[in-house]
C-alpha cells in the first residue's frame, strides 16, 4: 500500500508535436478529460498516427490506476515538442513538464512511448522526476502479404509527401540524376564515371569514413594547439610512419620484382632444395631495400623522444639513448644479414660478407655494453636532474 499523499504522473510525450499540427491542441494536455478528448481528435485526423494508440493507452492505464486503489493520487499529461524536433523540442517537452510538476507534484511517474523517437527524452523526463516504468505502446498488424503490401505503400507516400523524408528519398538521387544528364549532354562526364562516383559516395557514407577524415583533421588541430617541443615530437612520429610506408613499400616491390625474375615453375616451387634457397634470397632482397627507411623511422623517433625527455627532464631520458645506440646497431646487422641472405652460394667465415656481418655483431654488443656503462655513470652524476614517474604530456 502506497503512503498518504504519494503522487503518480502518466506520461506521454509526442516530441514532433503531431497533436498540435494535426489538432491545434498545445501542450501541455492535462487531465483524463483533455487527453481523451485529444487522442479522439489525433485519431479522427488521422488514424494512422501511433501517438493517438500512446494517448488512448495512457487514459486506459489512468483508469487502471485510480480503479487499483492503491492510495496514490494519479494524473495523466501529454507534452508536445516541436515539428522541427532537436533542440527545440526537447525544450519544449523540458518546460511543459516543469509546468506540469508545478501544478501537480508528483514523486515519480509512468513513461508512456509509442517508438524510439520519444525515448530520446528519457533523460530529461528523469532529471525532473523519477520514472517508475515505461510503457512502449506497438500497434498489432496482421502478417499477411496484403497487409505487408500496405505498410510498405503507406511508408512510400510518407518518404514522397512529408518534407521531412522526401529530400533525403527523392530530394538528391533527383538532384544526381538531373547532374548525370546535364553533364552527359555536353560530355563532361560518362556515366560510368558518375556511377563510380556514386559507388564511392555511398561507400564513404557507409562505412562513415567522413567521420574517420573529421577525427583526423582534428587531431592535426590538437596539434596546431601543442607547445613547440610537443609539435616537433608529434611530427617526428609523422615522418617515422611516412618513413615505415616507404621502406616496407620499397622492400616489397622489390621482393616481387625479383620473384617475376626468376621464374619459378610450380613444380620448383614444393622443391624444398630450390624453395629455401629462394626464400632466402627474397628475405635478403626485402631486407636490403627496405632497412634503411625503416631505420630512419625508428631514429626518427627515438630522437623526437630524446629530446622530449631531455627538455621535460623525464628519467626515460637515459633509456631513450640505450635505444638510439641499439637502433643504429641493427640496421648495421640487418643491412650485412640483407647482403649475406642474398649470396647465390654458402658463403664462409673467410668471405668479406661473412666477416663483416660478424665484425659488426661484434661491434655492436662492445657498443652496446660501453654506452650503458657511461649512461650507469653520468646516471649517477645527473640523475637527481631528472624525475621518475609518468612523462607530462605536453
């Protein structure tokens, strides 16, 4: 049993305000009375709207309610948003219900909605009283061909009549039409090129890379936002993928040129003693052409991050070095490795391509080992300089 004085409000919200265009009546409609008399109304205008079925089931459910006695004073209202929907209606519909929880103040309410359309005010609804159920009203229809025939002609003149819809349904596939012709006549376009560019608008539209471009162009304006020292590290990251494109670019074309040159047959290719020799050949082709861009792409940024760091005095400051040494090691290895891989006969140890590829491994790992020695040092000495923790973003 409900307490004394506990109020129950019936919602229904008809946010394109199809009440007052198609009866005259403005919201907010208060009452058992006024409501009945409103989805009377709705219905004789039109039938066929689902707001009158969202009406006519809100007085039910009023009756309902006060037959329960339950000792909750029930009221039902209707609020109307605005034919151009958006913003305005949602205005509306916000100050129609302050008006209403003026006069009758309840402490939550039953949310009555006939479609997706008016669920969209949900949270304004409980911003102002909390809602205690929601009601979807769904008109019945019968599944037979005739009767689906019937829906889908009344929603063909709904697309062709209401403004709303025919500019999107008729509006621009009309406007290309008009635009393929036009340009046919005087043989600025084929059609063929204007139906590609159809293809690709849609293609665009339907993936929603419009919104991929939109998101891209505002990151290039967070960076046009940057401080300097945050700019030059964000074009460093640019350039280092620009330069990864490039190698893998040049590697594989490469790699693919020199397989068209060999000509394999099918029978040479499941040989394992022709294959491995090959794959071999082809890593070391890739390898060659593409390490050098791939270098620079990962000095690039190591370099960006070195100097970032530096300038924020950031503790990674000391490993960016370690990275910028082993970098530069393994593109001296792979460069070698590229060389060897390519070799048409094993090569041994006495061969200047061998031994180079060795001397530079072993180079390397001296290299490796003298700079974290001199780092661990100057660690020591300027450390206190830097701070551990997080990097600021700048």
């Amino acid at each position: 049993m409900a307490e004394d004085g506990d109020r129950l409000l019936i919602i229904v919200v008809d946010r394109d305000d199809d009440l007052g265009v198609k009866t005259g009546i403005s919201g907010p409609v208060v009452g058992r009375e006024a409501n009945l008399d409103a989805a009377v109304r709705l219905a004789l205008a039109d039938p066929e709207d689902p707001d009158a079925n969202a009406l006519f089931y809100a007085v039910k459910l009023y009756d309902q309610l006060t037959q329960s006695k339950t000792g909750e004073e029930v009221e039902v209202a209707t609020l109307t948003g605005s034919r151009k929907e958006g913003m305005e209606a949602d205005m509306n519909i916000f100050n129609q219900l302050r008006e209403v929880l003026e006069k009758f103040p309840a402490q939550r309410c039953i949310f009555v909605s006939d479609g997706e359309t008016d669920a969209i005010v949900t949270p304004i609804i409980s911003s102002q009283v909390a809602i205690a159920s929601v009601q979807r009203v769904t008109v019945k229809q019968s599944q037979t061909v005739e009767q689906s025939w019937l829906i889908l002609g009344k929603y063909l003149r709904l697309g062709i009549t209401d403004p709303r819809y025919a500019k999107f349904i008729i509006g621009i596939p009309g406007g290309f039409i008009a635009l393929s012709a036009l340009l046919s006549i005087f043989g600025l376009a084929q059609p063929s090129i204007l139906l590609l560019f159809l293809g690709l608008l849609l293609f665009l539209w339907g993936f929603r890379i419009d919104i991929h471009f939109s998101r891209l162009f505002t990151g290039f304006y967070r960076i046009s936002q940057m401080p300097a020292i945050g700019q030059i590290r964000a074009f460093a990251y640019l350039g280092a993928g620009a330069s990864l494109l490039i190698g893998l670019y040049l590697g594989l074309s490469s790699t693919y040129t020199t397989y068209i040159s060999l000509n394999l047959t099918s029978e040479q290719l499941i040989d394992p003693a022709i294959l491995l020799p090959t794959v071999l050949r082809l890593s070391g082709v890739f390898i060659s052409q593409s390490i050098d861009f791939i270098a620079i792409s990962a000095i690039l940024v190591v370099l960006s991050n070195m100097i970032y760091y530096y300038i924020i005095r950031y503790y990674g400051f000391w490993r960016t070095i370690h990275a910028g040494v082993l970098s530069i090691w393994l593109w001296a290895l792979l460069k070698r490795a590229g060389v060897l891989l390519q070799q048409p006969q094993p090569t041994t140890i006495t061969e200047s391509s061998t031994f180079l590829f060795i001397l530079t491994a072993v180079m390397g790992v001296v290299t490796l080992g003298v700079t974290f020695a001199m780092t661990r040092v100057l660690r020591s000495i300027y450390g206190k300089q830097f701070r551990k923790g997080a990097a600021k973003k700048q």
